[in-house]
C-alpha cells in the first residue's frame, strides 16, 4: 500500500460511490489506475464498500455485544466458529476484560435467544459469556484517518 | 419505510456501489425512483453508502471499545459531548453492565491516550470507564436482514 | 394471622378461582368466613388474587431485570419514585451486590430504553445500574409453603 | 390469539376472581365463550389464575435470587433440574452476567442452605452461583399491558 | 436448650472467667447446675470460652480473608480440607459472590504464601479465590444476643 | 509484652478458664504474676476472654459479611459509626476489593434490613457495600501461634 | 535518539556497569561520545542505571500493587500527588479496568497501611482503589528491545 | 546479609554507576570488600545493576500488565512457562483477584497479540486473564529502603 490508495480510501470513506472519474480527476490519475487499486484493496480484504444501515431505523431488531471469555488454546476454534454463524456481524480479540467481542444482529430479542442457545452455546472452548443489548445508537461513522502514521515519518 | 426501500437497501448493503441501473431492472422500477429512495434513505440516516476499511490493515492503529458508567440525569449531555470528538466511531446506549458503548480509532496508543485524557475525561457526567484495545479482525459484515420482521406479519 | 388464614391461602395460590363453598366445606367454616378472611388477607397486602400472564406467549416484550446500586441516604425515595412508574413490575430491597432488584415489562426494547432514559435515570440518588434481559420463562410458581414455620413450633 | 383474548386476560390481571358474568356483559360476548377462552389460555400455559403471597408478610421467609452462570452446552439440562425443584419457583434464561436468573423461596436460612447444598449444587453444569437475599419487597404487580404490540399496527 | 443455658451463655460472653457461683447465686440455682450445662454447651460445640488475641496487638501477622468459589458438587470434600489446615481459623458457606469464606492467620506475609501454595491450592475442587489482608481490626464482639427469637415467641 | 506474656497467652487460648495456679505452676512464676500480666493484657486490649457462641446453634440467626467501599477521606468517621452500632461485632480495614469489612449478627433476616436500613446506610461516606450471608460455620478456632516472629529472631 | 543511543542502551540495559570504554571499542565510537549519549539520556530521563534489589530477599516488605479509579477531570493532581510519596515506586495509566496503576513498597503491613490511611486516602480525587499484595518475584527483567520499530523500517 | 550489604546497595540504587573506590571510601572499607559483596549480592539474585529504560520514550511500544487466574494445582508449572517467554519481563505471586501479575513488553499491538496468542495462551493452566496496556509512565523509582525492618530491632 502506497499514499495513492491512501488517498483513494479517503474518498471512498466518506462517500462510498464517489465516482472513479471524480477520484481520478481529483489526483491526476487515469480512471484505469483508479479501478484496479480500488479493485485490489477490496479483493485483499482492506476496503468494502457497502450500504450500511442504522438497524434501529429499520425495524425493531435485537443489536446484542458479547464479551467471550474463551479456554485460551481452543481460540483459533472458537474464532471460526463465530465467523461461520451469519447473525454474527463482527468478531475481534481484544485486551481486557474479555478475549472476545462478538456483535450480533438479530431481528427480534427471541431470534437473539435461538442463536445464544443454538449456535454460540454449543462452540467448544466458550468459558463464559455476558451481553449487553444496544437500546439507541448516535454515531456511527467510517471515515477513520488511514496511513496517517506513515505521511508522520 | 416500505418493501420496496427494503429492496433496494438489500442490494446496496451487500455491494454499496450496484449501479441504480441495475437495481432498477432487478426491481422493475425507474432509475429514478432508485436514485430517489436511496437519497431520501440517507437523508434521514437511515442509510450511509461508505467504504469501510478494516483498521488493522492499514498501518498500526489503535482500536478500542469503552464501556461507560454514567451520570444517569446527565446522560444526554455526555452522549452530545462523546459524539462530536472526531476519534469516536461509535455511540450506543445499553443494557448490561455500562451505559454507553463507544468505539475510538486512533492511530497510535498515545494518541487514543490523548483522546483519553484531554477530551473523554473531560466530560463532566463520566463516572467510570473500562477500555479494552481490540488486536485483531476476524469479521465484519454490513448486510443484516432489514425488514424482515415487518415481512412476517 | 393464624392457621385458617394459612389454609384458605393455599387453597387460592394453587388456584385463584377456587369457590368459597368449596373451601368453607374443605375447611368446616362458614362461607362468610372464607370471604371475611380473604378479603382482610386483600385489604392487608398479604394476599393477591390475579391472572398472572407468561408475558413471552402475549407478544414480544422486553422483561428485564435491574439490579441498583443507591446512595444509601436517599434510599426510601429511590424506592418510592420506583414504585410509582407504571412499567416497574417489582422492587425489593436485597443482600449482596445490589441495594435494590428492579423487574421491568415493556412492550419492546424501544419502550424499555424509553423508561429507562425518561423514568428511571431521572431518580435521585440511583448511583449506578446493571440490566439483564429475561428471553425465555422456564417456571412461574406461586405456591410457597406459608406459615410452615409457625406450624414447626 | 385475539383481541378478545386480551380483552379477557387484562380484566383477570387486576382481578384474578371477576366474576364470567361480568367479564361476557362488558365485552358483549356469552359466559361460555369467556369460560372455554379461559380455559383454553391457562391449558396452554398463557395464563395462571392465582393467589400471590407477599412472602414477608407470612412468616419470616428466605426469598433468595441466583445468578447462575452454566457450562453452555448443557443448560437445556440445567433448566430441567432446577425446574424440578420445588423450592425453586422461578426459572429464566437472560442477557447481561448470568445465563440464568433463579428465584428460591424457603421457609429459613438454614433450609436455604438445604436446598442450595443437596439440590442446586448437585446439578451438572452449573459453573459458578451467585445469590442475593431479599429482605423486603414494596412493588409486586402484575397487569402488565398485553397484546400492545399487535395493537399498534 | 432452654432459658436457663441461654442465662448462662450471656454471663460468659461478656467475661469468659465469670465464676460458677456467681452465675449460679445470680440465677438461683446450683453450681453443679451451672458447671453441667456449660459443660454440655462445649461438648455439643454450642459454646467454647477461649482468650482471643487481636492479632495486630501480638507481632506483625498476615490476616487474611479468602472468597472462595468452589466446583459444588465437591463442597463437601473442600471444606473438610480446609478445615484440616492449622492456619485456617474460620470457614463458613455463604451466600454472596463466593462459596466460602475463610479466615488465615499467619505470622507473616511468607508464611501465607506458604499456606496458599501449599495447602489451600493443592485442594481439589477450588475454582478460584480471592483474598484480602486484614490491615486493622477497630471492633472484635462476641456478646450477640443468644435465644433472642425463641423469647420473643 | 515479653516469651512470658505469649506463654501465658497460648494456654489461654486454648481454653480460657485454664486456672491461674495451673499456670503459675506450669510456667515457674507466682499466681500473682499470672493474675497482673493477664489483667493488664485485657486493659491494654491485647486480650479478651469470652465464651464464644456458633450462632448457628442458638436459634436462627442472620450472620452477614459486608465489604464496604468507602469515600476515602471520610474513613475514620465511617469507622467510629461502624464500631458504635451494637449488631456490629468486626470491623477491619484490609486490602483487596473493600476498603472495611464488618460483620454483622441479628437474630432474624428482618432485623439484618433494620440495621442495614437504619443505621449502617445512614453513615456519612459509605460509598457502597455488598453482603453475604453465612449460611453455616464449620470452624472457629482462636488459638492463633502468638509472639512466633519474634522467638524466630 | 537514533541508532547509536539504541546501541548503546542494549548493552546498559544488561550490565548497567559495563565500562565506556568497552562500549566505545564495541561500537568504534569515542568514550567520550558514550559518555556524552549516557549522561544525555539519563538527564532527558529515557535511562536510568541503578541497582534494582528483588525486595523478597532484603527483608520481609510489603510490595502492592494499586489499581485506582479516578474522578477523571481530576486525573493530573491525582498523579502529582501520587509521584510525591516516596513509598509510592511507580505510577502509570492505562487502558482496562483501573485509570492508574500504582505500586508501593513498604518495610511491613503496618506502614502499608500508614501510607494508605495518610497519604493515598486524602488525595482528592480517588474514587476507589483496589490492591494487592505481591507474596513472591518469579523474573524481573530490564533488557526489552528498544528502537526495534525503527530499525524495522 | 548485614548492615554493610544494606549500606553498599542504598548507593547503588540510586546510582548503579557509583564507582567502588567512592563506596569503599564512604563505608571505611577496602574496594576489594566492595567489589567482593556486590558480586555475592548480584550472584545470589539480590541486586542486578541495570540501565532501566522508559519504554515510551523508545518508541511506541506496548507495555501491559495481565491479571492471571490460575488452576492453582498447576501454578508452579504456569509460573515457568512464563518466565521463559522473553517478552515477559516480570512475573509475581499476589493476594487480592488475581493468583500471579505478569508484565509483557512489546514493540507494538501487533507483536503483543502474537505473544498472548502464541505463548502465553498455549500455557495449560491458566483459568482467564484480564490484560491493561499502559499509555504513560510518570515515576518509575528503585531506591526503596532495603534493611529497615532488621535495622529498627
């Protein structure tokens, strides 16, 4: 990665259908070049580009973090089995209190019940689990500053 | 909000760049109807097309999620205050243990320590706060099932 | 109250509609004394004849639990403005981690966090709050043995 | 369920004895019809017509609330066992720090302590427990609004 | 037990050596009386008349509180294998956060490590323990109101 | 205090009515000696010679640990409250979680609420406390080796 | 700081009395540009050479480590204070559970518990702290690779 | 150990560059009875003289500090796997919540992930472990009085 996709992610960051002409007029770079690195980005899993949606405005759903604590030499297991479940929106390790988050997106609080009791419940190597349910959310952006430390140096 | 947002919100969720063209085929509607819809979703919040970039592939950056315990009459003040700090990415209320869930990029450890220090701190109606600094990734999805609950009855 | 309070009691906790005749006849009393007793048993707080409803199979509500930490000075006025909120469904004072146990019944997670934002946070000296969503009823027993200790001795 | 169900149950949450008459003349409907929908709602575990002690007003009870936390994969099995507990008059599965809220009625400490060492603690899976005293209750009420959510749409 | 053991407690809580005649001239009976019963009350376990020593008054001790939490189904045998250990001055069950509560006194910090490491960790069944070193003790009573309840009655 | 205070005090612990000509003859010193240095050790609140109830063999009692958290400024005041409300039997500062733990003994769960209620919640600086409930005691013993730092060196 | 101060850094973090003029031979530099780099590092407070003592073996101290949670706007005076007391041998903050970490090392329990009493508890500031004592050093180790970010760019 | 030891490690710690030939002439003794202690002290793991660094004037790194929970049946085997992993650089028994401290230091986020999932999480034994990244060190002192407790007896 160099300071030119830098430059195209933060285009992209605020507004996910910023035009490839835009982009390329903007740096003085062909539409082509533009395509190709946006294309690489997202085919190593870097940048998605996607409508995302605040769930408390489309509905009535259950947004549901979990703290894992895990038996620590299963963590690799425990990890795809998470990844595997598809209401589960988001899974990283962490420091803390936790060695797990895990985000869950279900469309009712007894959908929530059947994934806790059907899907998470039954991984080998999940210690214990607590959870908190989201009520509201009031910001949720994506336009995080990247590549700033390397311009720094 | 009806079926039809839901539709075009499905198609935008999973590829935030699908051209309305092809969502209005798909859909039987007018281009124009899509391009309308879709900006009406984001006008009212409901909707946010962006390229989401995962933190840990692009430099070194520190991720982390704080859990807050709250002054409980001043809690609209702290959630007003929290939401305006450009590092935060995140503001949810809870149910669990915290009130308030909140998300911090930054690019290095001390500056989510100045983040810490100079603006959070300074919020009068803070009683406590528990950090844990994600490590790794391991998911990340945006395509959840809006609508459905509204379609089963 | 003596043994006949305890024995009309329990014919009522396993069975709320239980006519009078029959537990008059049951007992060798009078069906006077049955409805006198029941009703002092009413007027005194000890004893209350309802259609207890497994709120699970009515909907999908939100049932939640709080445990409150309390400035212990303001106790009686925390318990009094508790009382008074139409969603709180219980409130009991406690050992261990929690000053008070507060059970909640909403129509939904939005109208539970609007009770808790409008309602309970407004209460002075509520230091700080834990919430647990109940999502499946197991048992809902309501016949105790009453007056088992007197009857020991 | 229909309105008419709710209809019934709302007037049986405030008065667990009004009488079918009064309840078929305010709803327009016959006796028979109130008796066999009655009927049919406590058959089906919906609703249970009881009369609910206030324990602390019959003697000097132990009214005792656990937490439990249970190795994941054998809570169905859990459940079972502590549902046949007699003591145990109250099972459900939460969010938040515990898996499980318990509620234990007994007639002193020591029988408490009974049942917690030669019942609870016997149970396979249970991992840790945690157990608060109630010492008083100031709200028990239990006509919470059903049917609401259908209702509104 | 009757009055008369309790008469008999209350003289020795307050003052251990209080001479049998003077317990038996105050109450009216016989010394031989008086020096059965306190010796039924100590064989039964009931009573032990010993000379506590404020350990912070004596040297530089550890005083240490564990909470312990313990696999249930192996209560029993743990607490005998406390019990068997010299340092060990207290174990009780409660209810609470922990299973058990144990008091070590030691002659020094060493010699608790000593006792952790050695004795109380080797006990199978013990899933985890806190402890919490005594600093200053203000307040040691040993005259609580014995048959209280029973006079009441 | 000096080896002879210590020897004198050993035999005491172990049983507190050991005759004082038994021990003036045991340890080479007069009956006088014994009876001064004993005396001025209960004056100087080294020692204390009490017959020590199991109050789990004297009625029902309600034994309760609370760990208290306290505004650190204000500890000494708390402390002198705690030490002068009579159904407080220990008070201790120590390390760990709590800033004091206190020991309470009431003869019923009842009157535990009325003191917790009256008089501990009414201490100025109590920041917050949690309690636990003993449920049974399987040993107290006092004998503790007293003045063994000090032969060691 | 560039790559020599590093150099020189890795040998005085392993034998802090390793002679300048090995140092100098070592690196083909001066001894008096060592000299320089040393006194100029220790003066901007990055090294400091000392004699480190395991304090388990120089007597029977008291080594606590301190976790304190602070009323946050209050956070610079809390650490001012704390820097001041000489028993106090490290203070940092950080992310997790506690605002600040502490560690104290005292001659005894006794003057532990002076320090807490009289100098940790006045701070104005602190809203709870919790401690523990260490009871045995297993590694303590200087030699962490430093510069090695840099030199991996 | 004897004062002498005492008297020549408090001028090492406060400078572990201090030349023998000053200790010699401030103490009345020979260089060679200085050299010859010091090495005795650092041979037996008393002293180690080192150049200690500031980790977060080096660079960026991570520095953390885990609270482990441990099967204390295999604490002596968990204790020397840790001490062989390098990034450990500190590893100490404790009383309080945790059974051992363990401090990692890293060069980044990254490399810390890899240790706690590589090394430390391989360790068979450890029940859970909470972890706290430290963002700034403000006193980092090694000059504590060594010899006090010896020296007032």
């Amino acid at each position: 990665m160099d300071d030119l996709d830098f430059e195209i992610i933060k285009r992209l960051q605020t507004d996910g259908r910023t035009s490839y002409t835009d982009i390329s007029e903007d740096l003085g770079i062909t539409v082509g070049t533009v395509r190709n690195r946006v294309q690489r980005l997202i085919e190593n899993q870097i940048l998605k580009i996607v409508g995302v949606v605040n769930p408390f405005k489309t509905g009535s759903p259950s947004v549901t973090i979990f703290g894992l604590k895990v038996r620590l030499q299963k963590l690799d297991n425990v990890i795809k089995k998470l990844v595997a479940i598809p209401e589960v929106r988001f899974v990283a390790a962490s420091t803390g209190v936790y060695d797990l988050y895990v985000e869950v997106i279900t469309s009712s609080n007894e959908e929530l019940y059947r994934v806790m009791k059907n899907d998470i419940s039954q991984i080998d190597g999940i210690e214990s689990m607590e959870s908190s349910l989201l009520l509201e959310i009031f910001k949720q952006s994506y336009d995080w500053e990247v590549g700033s430390q390397t311009s720094q140096q």
